[in-house]
C-alpha cells in the first residue's frame, strides 16, 4: 500500500487560479457584450469622432463643454430616442436618411450637415505611415442624395474668386467661408434660410417648412420666416433643419471662435426648452452595432437574472473547493477477520431491531462451554445439564444466582437493557466455573 500523494496545488494558489480565471471571463463577456470588439470609427471620416478637417469632433465637444449631454450613436434603436439628433451622413443613400429623419418627427429635432469634401489620407509620418486624423482636400462635390427631398437642389459654386473671402451671416453673426472658391449651397421652395451668403443670399443653411411651428427658428430667420398658421399648424412636429455648407460647423470652420457661436445658437433654438441631450450619429457612416444576446444580458430586465446566475456559479464553486484535494481511500464494505465478522452481523442485526432473538442462543451456548468445562456425559438434556451447573455453582459459590435462572432471564429479555443485565450475568457465572 502507498499513501496518498498531497495536493498538486496549495489552497492560496487554487484560490487565486480560480478567482483570476473568473474575473478573466466576465472581463471578455462585458467586453463583448458592450462591443468593444468591434471597429473603432475611423477618425478621418467625416462625423463626430473625426479629428481631421472634415470632421465634427470639435462640434461635438464645443457642444458637450456648453453644457449639453453630448453621446455618439451606434445603435440604431438609439436614433429615435428624445433630444436633438445630428446626422453627417456620407453622400449617398438618401433613403437611409429619409428613413432617420421621418420616424423622428414626433420624437425630437434633427440637424442634417450635408457632405462636400473628397477627402484623401494626409501626410504620413516619418515611419511612412498615415498620421491618424489627417486627411488632405482633393476636391469638393454635392451630395446624392435621392429619396430625401428631392424637391431640394444643391450645388458647389464660388462665393467669391481669386481668394477673397467669401462672409455668410445670421442667427445675428456673420463669418468667413474658409474656402471661397468651393461653397455647397441648396435651394428649394420648402426651404427657409437660417444662414445665407452676405453677398448673393444664397442658402447655407435653412430649416424645412413643414407646416409645423418652430419659433426659435423662426426668430433667426426673421425675414425669411413665413407666417404661421395658427389654426392649421402641427404643433406635434420637429423641426429638420439642413446644413448645406458643412464648413460652418465641421473641424475646418471651428478654427473660427463665430463659427462655434453659430453652432450653439442653432442648437439652442432647435431645441427650444427641450431636453438639452444632443446625439451624434455614426451608424450611417458603418458603424452600427447591433443589440446581441449577450449586452441584453447586463440591462434591465435581463440584469438580474444574470446576476442570479453568478451568484451560482459562486456558490457552485465554493461548495466545489470544499472537495478539492487528495480522494480519501474508502474502506472496505467488510472487512477481514472474525473480529469483523462478528462486528457486521452485530450490527445487521442492530439495524434490524432483532435484538431479542440473540438471547436464548446465547444461554445456549454458554451452557455447552459450560458442560465441556464441568466435563458432564453428552447424553444428558439440557435441563438436567442446567441442573448440574446449578450444583457445581452452589458447591462453589453458595448464595449464587442460579445458572438456570439467569438463562431464563436472558430467554425472556426483550428490551437491549434487560439482554445486557442478564448477558452479564451469565458471563459472571461462567467466570467463576472455569478459574
């Protein structure tokens, strides 16, 4: 026989296995499930996240630094909830946008920048790799958009030529253009001018006249604002207001402190005393994540049942590491020996209760030791062998109790008590028989 090997493990080092492995697990399910995995928006791209020329990052930071819940949307569900929504869609697919802006019309405000830069990688670094964020103008076209107001007309002109600024004014500002040459402007019956050309009153900027009342808006477009309808107005609706010169409000236009102004004032009056939320969308540009199994587990209502399940598991493991360790050799069912031999049949039949039929085969058996010791003839019965050892034990021990008697008394028992007291007995008596 050997003995048993100890643990490969001590009990700190199975602890720290365990609780690192854990914690390395539901640190990749969090991660997963929250979507980090994904690809990170590209920051040369033309939306909220984008740090080159083109893009808005400087928007929504300005925006976020005034006081305003400032969140970049990848969640399609996410574009209708409340609060001003801003679209930087690329040039294409207008369905898309027609889509995002009409299922928000009775849900909040919605601000769409056109697009008009081709925007190429910038220089690279010294290692011969693009710098992030950097991008170089190669040129400036209007956007495509078919299905979302084509009754709208957009066009890339000159302001102004051989480098003179071109200057826009409203909301009460005035500013410079930072490319004269290359404007995007639009034009449309439904349009009603916010930010113009301060030379020609081309549209830069306007807001959708749709029959609703917006009077924030109508306010910055004294002039140009028709008259409302009070009796026919839907007072239900959402402005849209469109940005035709993205070089208002991108990356590019912020080197311009008015141009910041701009932005916030179109802000405030679009939201006019609504929830000052303002959201970023990045799904048209790609970046959309989708809802899986596995984020719904950490949000209500699913959040508890996933913490019902941890909670488990913790307690699966700690009951586990209870049993951690060397298996303890079993023993034998029955073991060898007559000393065990008797020991399993006492206790068979103690878990049998039959504890009184042990007693008249004891008074037997110690009567025949008792006869071979006292060497009395075999041919006699038992009552008169009881006899003789009641004779041999008086000639010994006068006053003694009987042998018959304390076999008697040992027949009738019943209870454990009385088949101990009269076992013992009968031993006493045979001890004294044969010193």
């Amino acid at each position: 026989m050997s003995a048993p090997r100890g643990a490969p493990f001590s009990r700190g080092g199975t602890v720290a296995l365990v609780l690192l492995g854990s914690l390395a697990f539901l640190v990749l399910l969090w991660s997963i499930g929250r979507g980090m995995a994904d690809a990170e928006p590209n920051p040369a791209q033309a939306h909220a996240s984008g740090k080159g020329l083109t893009g808005y990052a400087a928007l929504a930071a300005y925006i976020e630094k005034r006081g305003y819940a400032v969140s970049r949307v990848q969640s399609p569900a996410a574009l209708k909830a409340p609060g001003l929504l801003v679209l930087t869609p690329p040039a294409f697919d207008g369905k898309a946008i027609e889509a995002v802006v009409e299922a928000r019309r009775h849900t909040g405000p919605t601000l769409v920048i056109a697009p008009k830069w081709i925007a190429l990688p910038g220089e690279k670094d010294p290692k011969g790799k693009p710098r992030e964020g950097w991008v170089r103008l190669a040129g400036a076209r209007p956007p495509s958009w078919e299905g979302f107001h084509d009754e709208i007309t957009v066009d890339v002109s000159p302001m102004r030529s051989g480098g003179q600024p071109g200057y826009w004014q409203g909301a009460g500002l005035s500013g410079a253009v930072p490319v004269s040459e290359q404007v995007l402007s639009g034009s449309g019956e439904t349009l009603v001018p916010l930010v113009v050309g301060a030379s020609d009153g081309r549209v830069l900027a306007a807001y959708i006249d749709d029959g609703g009342d917006y009077p924030a808006l109508r306010d910055i477009a004294a002039g140009y604002a028709p008259v409302p309808d009070e009796d026919g107005a839907d007072y239900e609706l959402y402005p849209v207001v469109l940005v035709f010169e993205p070089d208002l409000l991108n990356n590019y236009g912020f080197a311009d402190k008015v141009n910041a102004q701009l932005a916030e004032r179109l802000v405030r009056a679009m939201i006019d005393g609504g929830e000052k939320k303002v959201a970023f969308d990045l799904t048209l540009y790609g970046y959309a994540r989708s809802q899986n199994l596995l984020s719904m587990a950490f949000v209500p209502p699913f959040l508890a049942a996933t913490l019902c399940l941890i909670f488990a598991a913790l307690v699966t493991g700690w009951r586990a590491f209870h049993r951690f360790g060397p298996p303890l050799a079993a023993g034998r069912a029955i073991a060898f020996g007559k000393r065990a031999l008797v020991a399993n049949a006492a206790a068979l039949i103690r878990r049998t209760e039959r504890l009184h039929l042990i007693g008249a085969p004891y008074a037997d058996a110690a009567r025949e030791r008792l006869a071979r010791a006292l060497a009395l003839p075999a041919r006699l019965d038992p009552v008169a062998v009881e006899a003789a050892i009641d004779r041999a034990l008086a000639a010994r021990v006068p006053g003694a109790t009987p042998f018959s008697a304390a076999a008697a008394a040992l027949r009738a028992a019943r209870r454990p008590h009385d088949l101990l007291r009269a076992a013992r007995t009968i031993h006493s008596l045979e001890r004294t028989l044969t010193k």
